[in-house]
C-alpha cells in the first residue's frame, strides 16, 4: 500500500494565513523602501548627494548621480534581506523526524514489494540499459553487482520521487549527484531539499569509508539508513561504546557534538538536518566551500551542489511568499 504522507504542504492552508502572511510581507516591503527612500531623500536634500542645483556644474551632477545610484542598489538589497529574514524567522520546519522516518521507511518497503515478482534476469536486463557500457565491462564486475547496483539506484528515485509527491513545492525535481567530501569522508551526494532551516539529501558511498562527523554547533543532523551499515563511537569515556546502524535505523546528531564513524561498502541514507537557529550558511560553508578550497579541487561537484542548493532555495522563497508555511 503506497504511504500517504502527513506534511504541512499537503494541510489545506486557512485563507486567514494567507491574507495574514500577504498583509505582513507586503507592509514590511512598504515600511523597508519607504525608510530607505527618506534616508536617500534626506542626503539628497542636504546637498551630500547633490552639491549643486546648477545644469552646468557637470562634476557634481555626475557624482550625485553616482552616489544616488550605489545608494539606491544598497537600499534594493537591504530591502530584500529585510523581507528574507522576515521569510525566514516566520517559517515552520517542513517536516519531523518522526513524519520523515516513515516515509523513508515506507518508500523503501513500497520500492520492495513493486519489484518482488521481477526475476533477477529482468533486473539484469534493466542494469545492463541504465549503466554506462564501458563500466560494465570492467573488470570484477559481474551479475549480482549490477543486479543490486540496479534495485539501489531504483530505490533512490522511488525514494526521491516520494519526496516530490509529499513536498511538490519544495523539493528539486531533478538535482543531480555529486562528490561531497566532509572529515575525510567521500561520498555521493544528492540534495532534494535546503533552505534556511533544513535540507534533505541522500547520501552514501559506494566503497568502505571512515572519517569524523564534524561540529555542527547550530545544528541537528541526523541519518536514516536505507542500505549497508553505519557504525559510530563518540570521544568521552563514557560514550565510546560502538553503535551500528542497519536499515530503518535513524543515526542522531545533536548539536555540538562530534564522532568517528564508518560507512560500509554501499551504505547510504537519508540525510537530514535541522536548525536550532537560522544559519544554514555555516554548515554549507564547512561542507561545500571549505572541502572544495582545501581538500578536492572538485570543480564539477561543487558547481552541481551550489546550483541544486541555489535552486531548492529560490524554490522554498516563492513558496514562502505565496503564503506556504
């Protein structure tokens, strides 16, 4: 039975909520160009931007106008990070550990019932299309490693098409995957979901790894396992005993703290984070833009998940601003 999700972008959204959240972005909107405006206005009426009134006086007009014109594009820009924080404190998480569980959970089991009367030749077959040839034919590949490359990579976009129907306005309808390499860990990643508050990404490698967790003061991350196996240790005495995680398992991160942990050979899962405060930008910097300066010098991958992360954003704006939660 396919999982019918419970998310606020599936609630019907009260016509009081919408009117409420217009009025509201619409009067900051206001308030913000008209404060700017006199701020330009005063400067202007005080001769700073204009030293003088005369046609002829080319020097000074050309200054005003150049100034008018700096200050104008400051006052356009700080009006609009006006309205984004505004978006962004005012907003509601988009889903619950709980609710987010369940629908890995639940996609995942639906993934395995589809395809339980195909054989193993059927799926073969379907491999043999999908993969590229050259790859096929490398050495140590054989059948049960496309057969299951197959089911891992179908299950990905069940998994991913799921999201898209729980969260159509949210989520990115074709991301592509990329190289992201956090505490030493190199893995594939693809981002479905971010934006101020949170991000949804499936992530995983297709060989062993084993690398550190990383700090994540302003957040909580967690993992819910889908294939292969994760197993963690944390540095105090008393936590050091070694946890494993297999599927349906959910790996929790809290905020502030920080483990070794080690990935199986083809172990991925869904990862998720959640903000305590509105600062996403410090976990994308620490884990896009420093890896990339400093570790790998992936310029693809890089530029991959800085579009999909820029898109998925733009995305949950317009959301926003058309009265979603």
């Amino acid at each position: 039975m396919l999982y019918k999700p419970v998310t606020n972008t599936k609630k019907p959204v009260s016509s009081t909520y919408y009117n409420g959240i217009y009025i509201k972005f619409i009067l900051l909107l206001i308030s913000s160009i008209i404060i700017s405006g006199l701020i330009l206005l005063i400067l202007w009426m005080n001769g700073t931007l204009w030293e003088s009134s005369s046609i002829t006086n080319y020097q000074y007009n050309t200054t005003g106008i150049v100034l008018t014109i700096i200050l104008s594009i400051c006052g356009i820009i700080f009006n609009l990070w006006v309205c984004l924080c505004f978006l962004v404190l005012t907003s509601k998480p988009t889903f619950t550990k709980k609710s987010l569980e369940l629908m890995v959970h639940s996609a995942v089991n639906d993934y395995n019932k589809s395809i339980a009367k195909h054989t193993k030749d059927q799926i073969y077959q379907r491999g043999l299309l999908y993969f590229n040839k050259k790859r096929v034919k490398y050495p140590g590949v054989d059948k049960d490693q496309i057969i299951f490359a197959t089911k891992r990579e179908e299950c990905f976009k069940f998994i991913h098409k799921r999201f898209m129907l729980a969260y159509p306005k949210l989520v990115l309808k074709n991301p592509d995957w990329g190289l992201n390499n956090v505490g030493g860990i190199y893995a594939r990643q693809l981002i479905m979901m971010i934006n101020f508050k949170e991000y949804i990404c499936i992530w995983g490698a297709e060989l062993a790894q084993s690398g550190f967790s990383g700090y994540y003061p302003h957040l909580n991350e967690g993992d819910v396992v889908i294939s292969g196996l994760l197993k963690s240790a944390e540095f105090n005495s008393e936590e050091s005993l070694i946890a494993t995680y297999k599927f349906g398992d959910t790996s929790e991160l809290k905020n502030g703290r920080g483990r070794h942990y080690i990935l199986s050979e083809g172990c991925y899962m869904i990862s998720y984070g959640l903000h305590k405060n509105t600062q996403m930008w410090r976990v994308f910097y620490n884990g896009l833009i420093m890896p990339y300066l400093f570790q790998n010098g992936d310029t693809k991958s890089f530029l991959i998940q800085l579009g999909d992360s820029t898109r998925s954003i733009l995305k949950w704006i317009i959301y926003r601003i058309e009265g979603g939660e």
